[in-house]
C-alpha cells in the first residue's frame, strides 16, 4: 500500500485559503493557493496530502449540504480537478475527508424533510421522531452527533443512503481521481459500512486507502483486511508531547510497545497507523512543548516510530495556536511558508523514512530506556534502524550490544561506531543503519 511508505501533509482548505466561516454563497477559486505552495510541500519531503473538507457546507465543512459539489468558497469542480492533476504530475497523492456520519442542516434530504415532514422521501434517511423537538424549534426531533445539532447524523441502515455516498465516491474517483479517503469520526460508522465501502472502493481503484479517525479501545476491530488499511493513532499522540514535557521516555515507548511490540497481545502488530504530533482539532506541537528545543526531537521520534507521518501545515516551521483560542486559531490563513531550521529537518527526517524499509515496515523493539532518552529498534527482512532520542541538555553515554561495530545515521549521513559506547548529544535524535 502506498500509504505506508508516504509522508502526509495535512491541509484544512477553509482555513488555509482564507475562506469566510459562514457559507456566503459567494464563488471564489480560493483553492488555487495550493498551487503556491506545492514546491514548499514537496521540499519537506512529504508526498501525499490529506485535505480536510472540501464539498459544500453550512460552515466548518463538516456540516456537508452536497457531495458532489465543491465548496463555492474554496472553487469549483473544475478548479479542484485541475488541482489534483498538478498535485499528481508532481507526485503528491491526494486523501479527501470522507464526512459520512452526518450531514449538515443546510443538506438538501433534510430540508425536504423540514418542510414536507411526514411526506418527505427522505425521512428515513435520517432518526427522526415527529412527536418531539430541536433545538433549532424544528416541530421534530432528529439525532445530532453527539448532541450537535447542527451535524444531522445518517441513517446508515439505510440502503438508499448508503448508496448516495457510494456514487459519491465513486464521482470523486472518477472526476478528481482521488487516491484515498480519511473517515471522519470512523468510530461512529457502522461496521457493515466501511466494510462495504472498503470493496466498493478496492473494484473501483486498487490501492485505494481508507484511513479512519479513530481515539481509543482496539483499533484491530476498524482496521484490518475486510475495513479500514489504517487509522490515526491518538494512543500515541499524548505520550508523543507529555514524554517530552514531563522527561519520561517510558509513556511514549510503552505505549508503542503495547500497539507494535512483538507480543501476541500487542494490537497492531504489523499494522500501519497514521502518526501526527498536531492536527485541525488539538493545539499546536509547539504550543504545546515546555521546551522549544525538542520540537525537533517530537518530530524524530514519530518519523521513527511504527507507523506513517503527517504534518498539519504550518507546524513544519513552527506555527503556534492552542485549543482554547477556538477553531479560527487551528485553522488559519498562512499566506506564504516560512521555512527554518525545523523545515529542513523534517525533510531530512522524510528523506529517511522514504528511504528506509526499516522504518516503513520494521517492527519494534525497545532497547535502551530511560527517563531522558532511549534507543529502540525497527527491523525488516532487508534492513536493521535503532533510532536514538536524548532530550536532555547533556550528553548521555548508552552500553548495549549493538550487534555490529558501526552503522550509518540516515539523518546526517555521519558514520557511527559503537566502540566503547554510544554517546548521545543533548536534545539529539539519531536514525543508526546497522550493519546487516
């Protein structure tokens, strides 16, 4: 699968191209910006962006009125088809936000319902009661997700509905030829249909990838060979940030070890899951670290752990903005990317995982640990990494058998010797190929 081996830049087009919040109606080609940033996104290394909602909506793009219609904020159809076949011609794949839960208010089945009630069509589309209300003073009473009314949720028992967002997709495969889909709340889609969706799309483009948004709990139940090919990992997400600012190495390491390590119980042994350090919902990585200098070592520490990458953009120069400055904050215009030093090492750190069977497909080891730094080790059948993190401000010297005398740093290119111990420079994160 493709997406194994990618390294994803995560794009939110409302909020990135500058459009209004509120649905004025209003055509704009705001989505022609992507255009001035592809050489920016191909020069961090990443090859695959995954772009929050871009079909028409009520507001935030989550609250979809029609799937077969691009956002008139952001263009039109055409504007995001030309779009896609840049992006592809440049070798960038393409995953849209696949929004199949709900529906927002302004989706044109329910505004049948609102003003034919009883004698909609549509009705069943959607749990409804008419002996209640809403709190929008409907005369009727519908599920909202989770208690958000403004987010209709889907009747997806429904056949008729299921149907409607299959040849969704399959128009946005046809028209954009899309390469993947990431699931929006994939924990509240019933099973049946993301397994239907998984064949549908598999007959329609092979290597078609469904990435569903999933928190907590067995993630084994969504992804596996009948449903979703990955999910992203909010189990590591915390650990990634608290083992940084709380100097514990062994949050993050641990729960590594409990998805990826090589006991029969660990759940996502030789599963790829989606890692992130920040995205459209939480606070910025740099806003959140106590010490801005180990931003660089977050970032080497998800590059190196099992899984694939994603960097929301703005993060890979060090945008800030916490959660509660509000949704404007997490989501912003940023006109122009503004590359530093953290820029140039996540391209290094791409390069590398692009580059390396080991960290694309290894599994996991942990071999040194300790509160301020660790070593762990992903082995393939062709290739043998152990990543090093220290994040203390000094040196640490590690004794362990290496099994071989020296190895190659995939980030640096520097020779590496294990003779008499390996020294770890402060704030450093290492990629050792070993001799194999």
């Amino acid at each position: 699968m493709w997406a194994y081996k990618s390294v994803f830049y995560q794009i939110y087009p409302l909020g990135f191209c500058g459009a209004p919040f509120e649905n004025d109606g209003n055509l704009e080609h705001r989505i022609e910006k992507v255009y001035d940033w592809i050489e920016h996104i191909k020069k961090t290394g990443c090859n695959a962006i995954y772009f929050s909602p871009v079909f028409e909506s009520d507001t935030h793009g989550y609250n979809t009125r029609d799937y077969f219609k691009i956002d008139c904020r952001l263009g039109t159809n055409e504007d995001f088809k030309k779009l896609v076949k840049v992006l592809h011609e440049n070798g960038i794949k393409v995953v849209l936000d696949g929004v199949f839960n709900h529906v927002g208010r302004g989706f044109w089945a329910f505004k049948d319902v609102l003003e034919k009630r009883y004698n909609s069509q549509y009705k069943d589309w959607f749990n409804i009661s008419f002996d209640g209300n809403s709190n929008y003073n409907d005369g009727l009473w519908y599920e909202g997700w989770e208690g958000n009314y403004d987010l209709v949720k889907l009747n997806l028992h429904n056949e008729d509905v299921v149907n409607h967002l299959l040849s969704a997709v399959k128009f946005w495969i046809d028209e954009f030829d899309i390469d993947g889909l990431r699931l929006d709340v994939a924990y509240c889609l019933t099973q049946d249909f993301i397994k239907r969706l998984r064949r549908f799309t598999e007959n329609l483009k092979p290597e078609f990838v469904l990435i569903g948004e999933l928190l907590h709990g067995d993630y084994s139940q969504f992804v596996n060979d009948d449903m979703l090919h990955s999910c992203t990992n909010y189990q590591c997400y915390k650990g990634l940030y608290s083992s940084f600012n709380s100097m514990n190495m062994f949050e993050i390491i641990h729960s590594v070890q409990r998805l990826f390590g090589s006991e029969q119980w660990c759940i996502c042994r030789g599963k790829h899951l989606l890692n992130f350090a920040d995205n459209h919902d939480v606070t910025r990585i740099a806003s959140i670290l106590t010490n801005e200098k180990h931003l660089k070592l977050i970032y080497g520490m998800m590059f190196g752990m099992p899984g694939f990458p994603c960097i929301y953009y703005g993060s890979e120069f060090g945008e800030k903005a916490e959660k509660h400055q509000g949704d404007n904050a997490l989501r912003p215009c940023i006109d122009v990317p503004k590359e530093n030093e953290l820029t140039e090492f996540i391209a290094k750190l791409a390069k590398a995982f692009k580059e390396s069977d080991a960290l694309q497909n290894g599994s996991f080891q942990s071999v040194v640990l300790q509160n301020k730094h660790c070593i762990f080790e992903r082995k393939s059948e062709t290739e043998r990494v152990l990543v090093a993190v220290n994040a203390d401000a000094e040196p640490v010297v590690c004794h362990f058998d290496a099994g071989c005398g020296t190895a190659i740093d995939l980030i640096t290119g520097e020779k590496h010797d294990f003779g008499g111990g390996s020294e770890l420079p402060p704030y450093s994160v290492q990629f050792w190929e070993m001799e194999y």
